[in-house]
C-alpha cells in the first residue's frame, strides 16, 4: 500500500503541492535559484527531508535542478504548474461573477437603508 501512496504523490503537481512544505519550498524558489542547503536553513528542516521533498518536485517537473561545482541548484518550473492554474482560473471566473452580484445587492441594500432613514 505505501508504493500506491508514494505513487499517488508523484503522479501530478497537483499532489505534489498538497504537502504544505512542498508549497514552501515553490515559495522559497519563486525568489530565485537556491541550493539545497539555503532551502534546509530557510525552511528548518533536516536535509533528507529538504532532498526528498524536492525530488518529488522534481518528478512532477515543478523544479529543475542543475549541478555548479559542488552544489545543486534548484529552480522553478512554473510550466509544470500551469494545470494548477488553469483549474483555478475556471473558479475564479465564478468567483468574479458572484462578487458581481454581491456588490449589486450591497448597493441596493445601503440604498434602501439611506431611504428609510431620510
């Protein structure tokens, strides 16, 4: 059962990004290219844990890693996230559109009150 787990993670960044540490770490990226050891100061964490999160990134392509020297550098690939996105977009259009409409209904109730208390 666990491989099934562990496959489940992997799968797509949308389950890649639901551990909360994961998203710290596209957080920490966003900045800019880091090393695994600023990200292990940044976030507190021990380095295996930093390591395995970021392979995880790295299996759904939510970050790309390259050597110089000694160090590995790690960066984001917002392409990868792009299915994170365009789902929330369709969200957001409903969430506009109610927003819309609640401002409507604000209006006309302020309105109503500024009538009674003439």
């Amino acid at each position: 059962m666990p491989a099934m787990a562990r496959a489940a993670t992997t799968a797509d960044a949308f389950n890649a990004v639901a551990e909360p540490r994961r998203r710290e770490i596209l957080d920490a990226l966003a900045g800019g290219e880091r090393a695994v050891n600023d990200l292990v100061r940044l976030l507190g964490l021990a380095q295996p844990q930093v390591s395995k999160h970021l392979r995880v990134l790295r299996e759904v392509g939510a970050v790309d890693v390259r050597d110089e020297g000694r160090q590995r550098l790690y960066r984001l690939n917002g392409h990868a996230l792009r299915p994170i996105h365009d789902w929330v977009k369709n969200y957001e259009r409903s969430w506009s559109e109610r927003f819309e409409r609640l401002d409507v209904v604000l209006e006309e109730l302020k309105q109503k009150k500024e009538g009674n208390g003439s």
